[in-house]
C-alpha cells in the first residue's frame, strides 16, 4: 500500500502525543536531574529518549526474528519505557 497506513499513523501520533505531554509535564513540574542505574545524570526528557531509542530497536529486532504480531513488541516497548523512567 503506499503511503501511510494506520499503524504508521498510530505510531507517528503516539510520539507527538508523548512530546505534547512531555512538554506540558515540563511545565507543570520542572524537572530535576538524577542519578540512575547508568551512573549518569538524566532529565525526564533524556529518558524519554532513550525509551524511543530502546522501543525502536526493539521493533527492528522483533521483525527481524520474531514471527509473532508487531503489538507484542509495542507492549514490551512500554513495559520497557516504564523501566527506564523508573531506574535510568
């Protein structure tokens, strides 16, 4: 099919939203640094990123071996974006 299709858009309108929400976070609660896991200092912004980072990979790797439904993926995306706001 070309262009777009409803899961591109799905997944396009999820990460503007979590930027929105992000930004509005933001603005609400400015954000502190703090020390996690990876001995570094992060912001909320900077772990939100690395959730993107770590969701994309983990999608890349999920269609490259996995034969299951690419939501499967999504889900252990999110339990693993929640790990990363929790201990990075």
């Amino acid at each position: 099919m070309d262009g777009l299709d409803l899961a591109d858009g799905t997944f396009f309108t999820g990460i503007v939203l979590g930027l929105v929400v992000m930004s509005l976070w933001q603005q609400v609660s400015p954000t502190m640094e703090r020390v996690g896991i990876l001995g570094i200092a992060t912001t909320r912004g900077d772990r939100f990123f690395i959730s993107l980072l770590g969701s994309a990979y983990i999608h890349v790797l999920w269609i490259g071996f996995v034969d299951l439904n690419l939501l499967w993926a999504s889900a252990l995306s999110i339990l693993y974006a929640v790990a990363v706001f929790r201990w990075v």
